[in-house]
C-alpha cells in the first residue's frame, strides 16, 4: 500500500503514539468501549498489536463504531487511510501496516470473481500462487459461492466462513 506522508510530521508525537500501541493503550479520546469492540472485531486477525495501533491511531478521532460498521473495499479503506494522514492523522510506518492489516483482515470486502489476485492474498490469509489460481480459474468460469472456493487447494475453509459471516466475501 502506497501512502503519501506529510514531511512536516511531528516525529515526537508518532514516537509516542508509537509507544502506546506497543503498550495496548487508547486514546483519551476514545468512547467507552472501543478497545473492547476493536477486539472483538479482530477474529480474523490475532494479533493485538494491529487492535492496539487500531485503538490507537483511529480512536483519537472517531469512535470504533464509525469504522467497524463499515467495511469497504480494499483500495476504499487505501482512500480512507490516505485520506485520515492528509486531515493530520498521525502514526508511524509501522502502525500503518498494522491498521492496514487489522482493516484487510477483518473489514475488507473482496469480491471472489473481481478482485485483484493481490487482494484477494490479503483478505484471504492465502498465498499469491493460491490466489493466481483463483483469477486463472475464475477466468475460466466464475466462482458461485463457499464450496466452489473451498475447492480450491490452499484455501482455508475456515477464513472464508468467517468472511462470508460478517458479509465481507461476494461472488
């Protein structure tokens, strides 16, 4: 993902940021809450450290609700998160990837027979060849729906039900 950075970034303030997304601490000015939905949120990605830059960074504007009842596109939340840093969001190299992460994994909609074989890596949990092989098959004939995913060798059944639960895999 390409993100254009502000150069007048104050590298104090995303050090300190950066310090309490290591720590799991949120913002002040986070609702109620937020840590404990953005958690929760995260089934398909288990890694706190990506809640916790989420709870971080995001939080320090917006409530966790204003994101996590939104999914979106890869190159949406791309727009998005280009968007926040150009209204003056502050965050490290590092707390980008793990937003990025946190978002692909469990907030991205990826369309099975549209998508970009990068993308579909992503949102997937695959690898780029297993992802090659959907678009050449998809090519061929489209995808109708979880078993036909499924039968493709490489494809973790169980990410795919939990995308398709939470609304975020079409066909």
């Amino acid at each position: 993902m390409t993100i254009n950075r502000r150069s007048h970034r104050n590298v104090a303030i995303a050090g300190l940021l950066s310090c309490l997304a290591a720590c799991g601490s949120v913002s002040a000015l986070a609702a109620p809450g937020d840590m404990e939905a953005i958690t929760k949120a995260s089934d398909l990605d288990h890694d706190p450290i990506d809640a916790a830059a989420v709870g971080t960074v995001c939080t320090a504007c917006h409530s966790a609700s204003q994101f996590l009842t939104a999914p979106r596109p890869y190159l949406r939340w791309q727009q998005t998160m280009q968007d926040m840093l150009d209204r003056g969001a502050v965050a490290t190299d590092e707390q980008l990837d793990r937003i990025l992460s946190y978002v692909v994994k469990n907030l991205t909609i990826v369309n099975v027979n549209t998508s970009p074989s990068d993308q579909l890596a992503y949102t997937l949990q695959i690898p780029g060849s297993v992802a090659d092989e959907i678009v050449a098959k998809r090519a061929a004939k489209p995808f109708v729906g979880i078993e036909d995913l499924a039968s493709v060798q490489g494809v973790n059944g169980h990410v795919i039900e939990m995308l398709k639960a939470k609304g975020l895999l079409k066909f």
